[in-house]
C-alpha cells in the first residue's frame, strides 16, 4: 500500500483544564486512517490536540515497520524527541503501530525515551497504558485481537481538508506474501460490521465531504458474515451466507449514500478482486475508474516465491477484463526489485509486465528483508544492493516514460477535477485529481478548494496534467 507524507495533528480548539496529545503518523494510508480512531479514544479521555508538539503533554508516533528505513526514521525521530523531554520530564512518549508490534518489549529495551509500547488492536487501552506511565511504570500491550475493528469509534479526524476521508473496512491481513511483515503486526484478516462504514460515510457526507476512500490491507476479500476473523464464503452456513456482503455489495451500498460524493478503495489484490466488485465500479458514476492493483513482480517464478498466489499470466487476464469492462479505468501498481533469487531475466519480465499494462504509476522499492518474515526465514537476500539499484532506477524510468505516454493522450481532453489544495508552485493555480486519479493542476480563477471543476487539458508532463477550467 501507498506510504503518505509523514504528518502530525492540527490543533483543535484547546481547552485550558485538558491535556494535549501530539501524534505523527508514518507509513501506509491504515495507519494514517488508525491515527483518527487513536485521536478519537484519547478524546473520549481527557485529551485535546494540539500541532505543537513541544506543548504537549503525550506525543505518539503512529509507526510502519514494512521497510528498515521506516522504522531507522522513527529511531532517528526518538533521538529528537530526547530535547522535548529535556525541557519537560513528564512528557510520556508512546510508540504505537507496526514497529511496536514488531519488537514488543524490545523496543522498551533499546529505546529508553519510550514510555508506551502499543500495537495495532490495542489502542482502546491506551488511556490505560497512559495512566500506567503516569504511575511511574512503563507501559506494554501488543496483543493481537481476532475481532477487534474499532467499528463503532467515530474518527477524529486529523490534518482534515474537510473535503477527502479514509474509511476503515477491514483490518489484518491473512495471505502471509513472503515479503511482508504486516500479517504478524497486524494480525489475522477482521471485516468491519457494514452498518457502521455506511453510518460513517453517511456523517462524512453530512459533514461535506467530497470524497472517501474505503481502506483495507485487500479489500477484495471484504467479507461481513457477523464479526470475527475472516472465513471463506463457501465455509459459511447458511444463514451466514445469507446476511453476508462481500466487498461489491459494500461499494454499492457505500456509492449510493450520496451520488455527489466519490468513492475510491484501497489496495486491492490480484488473486480477489472480482467481476461483481468491476461490473459495481461500472454501474455507479461515484466510484473513481482507478485500481491500485499491486503486482510486486512479473515474474511468475519469482511470484510464486513471493507467495502471491498468481501467476504472470493471471495477472494480465485481471488487467485485461478491467479493460474491457471499464475501458476508461486507470491501474497503477506496486513493484519490488531484487526480491531473493531475482534474475536479469526475472527483472526483465517485470519490465514488460509494467510496459504491457501502462500502469498510471507505480510505487518502486528495492527489496528490504524483514526480521521474521517467510523470505527472511527460507530465502537469501542475494541481490547485491548495487544491482537493486540498478534494476530500481530502470523500473523508475520504465514508468516515467509509461506516465508520460499516458498523460499526452489526454490533451484537448476534459476532465472533472475535486480541488483539494493550492499548486506547490503558485497560490494563483488549484490541484487536485481526476476520476482516473491523474493529478491535475489549473489557474484558479473563480473556483475554491473542495469544488468539482471541469478541466481542459492543455498540457503534461510525466507526473501532472495541466489545463484550465471550462466554466
Ligand atoms: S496482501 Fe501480501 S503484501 Fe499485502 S499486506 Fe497482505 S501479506 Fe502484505
């Protein structure tokens, strides 16, 4: 999944008697999303937020641990964080999230400054593990639940533009890819209850949003059958079955709380996602004609030992119907190079996979092994580092001149655009994306932040469509 800017929480309005929460959150749109639902509890229990972190009187860091340079960021982040507890020694400094599900009590060990040790399914008991520092003990909960989902915690939300929104559908992840850390720090596959998301969208509406993202480590597998880890639909009785919903039954029922609102989900997994969740796509104008479809690689033999659990070939047949049911929708990928055993041949297949499938974009990482995971266990890291990262900054190109391809064949096009911020550059241009999910750039002229613009483009380049309004 997509990794997010690191940011921290805006102040909210702060009342005197309070005490103030700090949080930053790293690493993938979940955690970002699991930040809301952390600010929402603690709110529930005497705190208030606040951006400055040097006032606060608790600062959490919500981490990732998919990569060793993500949790190397959040060791270097502790290091800074020893001046703010030099000028307050009552400061209570939580880590929360996959690293702290990761190294458990390890990370008390190494990293002194840290009070609060915190996993994923245990963030209902963190005023509690805060109340235990304030006692003068450190504090530790990294058990993993098989229900918990937060469902009915109302998000607090965080660095909110009041106009886009993460909606948590499901946690945990049961597929055990070879690479991957995330199903021993966030547990076995949970689906949240629908009548909770839809309640939720229903407020996101009320409050004006314009657009949500429905969030799960694979949503493809969505599948409500009554709460509790994830079982397969066949494995279900009767009854089961017949007050179950999948995930396309999810996306209609979330598509039609509100007609203007948009819709996106993410990630979705190659060997799930179904015709009913495309032919759903197709049938309602809200939901956004992108797929974040994540090959890894375009190898079928290195597919196989990734345990990905399809091959080359499958893989273009999904890309393939995608097509021919939306021809419109855009695909964008996520790709590792010099996973173990990788060939030249191996790396070029996921050359042309890329080539073949004119991914919109692609999120390109070099191989990281992680402590405990299938590969790091049964398979050696034999890629050296410098042909990672060669094979990286081919890939990289690969997809530059893909985007670029892709961007020309929208001059003289219009696009709908929600405007969700001021250009980089200029105060004077609004950007924000298309349906397809291009990010597209335009002169302001009457148009406000939060606006649906009809966009004509003009011109490109490999990351941006530019263009100006129509109306
Ligand atoms: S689908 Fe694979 S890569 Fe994605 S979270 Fe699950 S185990 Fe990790």
């Amino acid at each position: 999944m997509q990794e997010l800017e690191t940011l921290s929480s805006p102040a909210d309005i702060v009342s005197e008697t309070k005490r103030l929460l700090y949080i930053e959150s790293y690493g993938c749109a979940m955690n970002f999303s699991d930040s809301e639902i952390i600010g929402s509890i603690m709110s529930e229990n005497g705190f208030d937020y606040t951006q400055n972190e040097f006032e606060a009187d608790v600062v959490f860091l919500n981490t990732c641990a998919i990569r060793d340079n993500a949790e190397q960021k959040i060791r270097d982040r502790l290091k800074h964080l020893k001046n703010n507890k030099r000028k307050n020694s009552d400061l209570i400094i939580g880590v929360l999230g996959c690293m702290a599900e990761r190294l458990k009590t390890k990370l008390l060990e190494e990293e002194k400054l840290v009070d609060i040790v915190a996993g994923p399914d245990s963030y209902r008991d963190l005023p509690k593990l805060v109340a235990e520092v304030e006692n003068g003990n450190k504090a530790i909960n990294v058990l993993l639940s098989r229900e918990e989902t937060y469902a009915e915690i109302s998000p607090l939300r965080l660095n909110t533009n009041g106009i886009s929104a993460f909606v948590s559908i499901m946690r945990g992840c049961d597929n055990m890819c070879s690479f991957c850390v995330v199903p021993f720090t966030r547990g076995r596959e949970r689906s949240r209850d629908p009548q909770t998301i839809i309640q939720e969208v229903q407020t996101l509406s009320e409050a004006g949003y314009k657009e949500i993202t429905l969030l799960g480590q694979n949503v493809d597998s969505y599948l409500w059958f009554g709460g509790g880890p994830k079982i397969e639909y066949k494995h279900l009785t009767d009854e089961q079955k017949n007050s179950s919903v999948n995930f396309a039954q999810l996306l209609e029922m979330v598509a039609v709380v509100n007609p203007n609102m948009r819709v996106r989900f993410s990630t979705s997994h190659p060997k799930d996602i179904t015709d009913d969740v495309l032919l759903t796509m197709k049938k309602y104008d809200n939901i956004c004609k992108h797929i974040h479809l994540p090959a890894q690689s375009g190898s079928s033999r290195i597919l196989d030992t990734m345990n990905r659990t399809y091959t080359r070939e499958w893989y273009f047949d999904k890309v393939k119907r995608i097509r021919e049911i939306m021809p419109e929708c855009t695909i964008s990928c996520d790709i590792i190079v010099g996973f173990c055993g990788e060939t030249e041949e191996d790396h070029q297949e996921t050359i042309t996979l890329m080539q073949a499938s004119k991914f919109i974009f692609s999120y390109m990482y070099k191989y990281s092994e992680r402590p405990g995971t299938l590969a790091q266990k049964k398979m050696t890291d034999d890629v050296p580092e410098e042909v990672k990262s060669r094979r990286l900054s081919e890939i990289i190109d690969v997809q530059n001149k893909i985007s670029l391809e892709n961007n020309l064949k929208m001059v003289g096009k219009t696009v709908r655009v929600l405007a969700d911020s001021y250009s980089k550059k200029s105060k004077e241009d609004l950007c924000g994306r298309n349906d397809q999910n291009n990010m597209v750039v335009f002169p302001k002229a009457n148009h406000q932040i939060g606006d649906f613009v009809e966009v004509v483009i003009e011109k490109v380049s490999s990351t941006t469509l530019i263009g100006k309004s129509i109306v």
